[in-house]
C-alpha cells in the first residue's frame, strides 16, 4: 500500500473530524462556562451552566478548563478538533507500538479515519468531549515500563478530572505494581487538594456535598437508552428503577468487576499489557452508573488488538456503533420521537451494543489466553519491553 494512499486516508480522517464539530458543540459549551463561573468567582455547581446543563466534572477539571473561556468559541471549537485527532492519532500509535512495531505508523493512519466513524470517537468530536484526552494519558503512563518512578501520575490525573480512570488503581494493585498505584493515588489526592486550595466552596459541594455521586445531574432518567452501562442495560430490561433491580446491578457490577480484573491480570502475566489496559477501561464503562456512547473510547485500543488479532468477530458490532445504526435504538437526547425499533431483538443488540462488545471482547480474550502459545507470549513480552523503555 503506497504512502500517498495511506497519507491521503489520514488527511481526509482529519478534515472529517474538523467538519465532525457542530456550531453547537454542547460539552465544550459546558467545559467553557465551568471555567468562566471559575473567573467570575461564580458557584460551578448550583445551576446550570450552558443550554440548561449542569457542570458534571470535578472543581479540578473546572480550573483547567479556565483557558478554553479565554478563547473565542471558533477557535476553542477549532484547538478541540484538531487536538481530539491528535490524541485519537496518539492513542492508535501507542497501542501499535505495543504489539507491532514495524507497522505502527501506517496502521495508525490508516485507522485513524475509520473509528471517526464509530459513535464513541465521532460524538467525542463533535460536542468537543475530553474522553480522548484521558484515553491518551491512561495509555501513555500504564504503556511505560514499571521501573519509571512516575509510573501512576497520569492515571491519578485522569481520575481527577472525571472519575472512571480510579478502576485503574485497582488494576495496578491486583498486578501488584504498589508504588504505580500509590502514585496514582497521589496523583488523585493532589488533583482535590488543588480543588480545595483554589475553589474551596465548590470542593466542599461536589465532594462532601454528594454532587459527585448524583447521577440525576447527568441525565434524569437512568434507564434511558443513552445509558450505555450495564446499570441501564438491567433496568431496560427488567422494568425501570427498582430496588430489585439495583440490587441486581449491584451483584452484577461486582461480579463483573471481579472477573475481569482476574481477566486483565492473567493477560498482564502472559504480556499481553495492551489487552489488560483495554479490559479494564470497558469495564470501567460497563460498571458505571452512568455510560454515554461517547464514554467508550476504550475502542480504540480494542480495534487494534481486533486488527491485530483477528478478533473479526468484533468487526460487524465496531459497525452497529456507527451514528446512523446506533440512532435507531438510542436517538439523540435533544429527539423527542421513540425508537424506530422497540421491544425486539434488534433494539436490545443496538441499545446495548457497547456492554456486548465488552462481552465478546471478554470471550475473545479469554479463548486467546488459553490457546497462546509459548513462542507468541515470549514475543508479545518482548515488543512490550521494547516499547515501554522508550
């Protein structure tokens, strides 16, 4: 395959990814007025901030947002997309890396285009999110060998910006990498003492005030069919919000937890770092209260070890992910009309496509774990080495 070919897919995944971002750009609207209540020494949390949403991130993430404020809208719109394909771009090369070198570069172009098609990576693009972000700095720092001191900062800086990346802390003690999760921990710790230094009310209201565990302020109904977790997936399908059927998620969620921490720490032993790292962000998705579509980003590194491992069984459900399938069964908040398909087959599969790919990926992983043959896990160890000393 010729470089031009390859250089021209990229460039035109880069200009699909500038025109992915809406004049509306909804989260960034959010991300941008957090960090003008910031330096207008307004409450972040009592009201809603932009076209009637709340504020949802930490008082952390609300200071380093002050200087998307400080630019017009145009060019805050335009710094998101380009940095989100950046980032996008840096996560494929970093997995690349991991399990096949030679290839890196031009797998990472040539896929880059491809998952802007995938609802995940697109609406990340386009209301302006910072999944890809954390995505990038979870991957950069637990990517690294253990022998580096910092090991653990970054997962602790992620988490400190929106939560979910603490399942990682977890991760790394179960794998018994103690110093990485203490400095993760510590990361964490400084990302709230910051909050507390410089925006003490809102860090009193968000972390002892119960904000932080309000799922209400996301979105009000949490059996809507934009919840993409296992919670959401339960209450569809067992009639809403009960305390049945939040004693059922509870059991599930712990017990999916457990096993796939298990899961990721067996792939960790045989070298397979990429595809625990992987496991453990659907998970963390899985096992949240709350799961947007555009919160599973962690398809990003599972479309390369898909690629790289043959796992095509993903490949038709990487599909139904696109924008245009998956509206059919979960349309857009601001879409007032049901579902084109309700209470069949299809609308449950489309519903609850993401928490299925975490289920066949778990299959695939578990089948390729058991079959790996000695040669293979040497390999895979030693392209980990290679790679993590860089």
């Amino acid at each position: 395959m010729s470089r031009a070919f390859t250089l021209l897919v990229y460039i035109a995944g880069l200009a699909m990814a500038i025109r992915t971002v809406s004049g509306f750009a909804i989260d960034l609207g959010v991300y941008r007025a957090g960090g003008q209540a910031v330096l207008d020494g307004a409450p972040v949390y009592e009201n809603e901030l932009f076209a009637g949403l709340l504020f949802t991130y930490t008082p952390f993430a609300a200071l380093i947002f002050v200087p998307l404020a400080l630019l017009p809208v145009v060019a805050a719109q335009s710094l998101v997309a380009l940095g989100n394909y950046a980032l996008l771009t840096s996560s494929l090369s970093r997995s690349w890396h991991a399990l096949e070198k030679r290839k890196a570069l031009t797998l990472t172009l040539l896929m880059a285009a491809p998952l802007l098609l995938t609802e995940a990576v697109r609406v990340t693009h386009s209301i302006g999110q910072v999944n890809l972000a954390l995505l990038a700095l979870v991957l950069w720092d637990l990517l690294r060998d253990d022998s580096r001191r910092t090991k653990g900062i970054g997962v602790g800086i992620a988490a400190g910006i929106k939560l979910t990346p603490l399942f990682f802390v977890a991760y790394l003690v179960i794998t018994r990498r103690f110093r990485a999760a203490a400095m993760a921990l510590a990361g964490f710790g400084g990302t709230i003492a910051v909050g507390f230094l410089l925006l003490p009310k809102d860090s009193v209201r968000f972390w002892l005030g119960g904000t932080f565990t309000d799922a209400a302020r996301v979105f009000p109904d949490v059996a809507a069919v934009h919840n993409q977790s296992l919670r959401g997936m339960v209450l569809r399908a067992f009639g809403g919000l009960s305390d049945e059927t939040q004693g059922l998620w509870i059991v599930l969620a712990a017990v999916v937890t457990i096993g796939t921490l298990a899961l990721a720490a067996w792939a960790s032993q045989r070298g397979e770092e990429l595809l625990a790292l992987t496991l453990c962000g659907l998970c963390a998705a899985t096992v949240s209260p709350w799961s947007w579509g555009h919160h599973w980003v962690w398809i990003v590194p599972l479309a390369v070890i898909a690629v790289r491992k043959s796992w095509w069984v993903l490949a038709p459900l990487f599909v139904l992910t696109f924008p245009k399938l998956h509206a059919l069964a979960a349309p857009a908040p601001s879409v007032t009309e049901p579902p084109v398909f309700q209470g069949n087959a299809l609308a449950f599969l489309l519903g609850n496509i993401y928490v299925i790919i975490f289920a066949v990926t778990v299959l695939a992983a578990v089948a390729h774990l058991a079959r790996q043959h000695p040669h293979e896990q040497a390999r895979v160890e030693e392209c980990r080495r290679e790679f993590a000393s860089v």
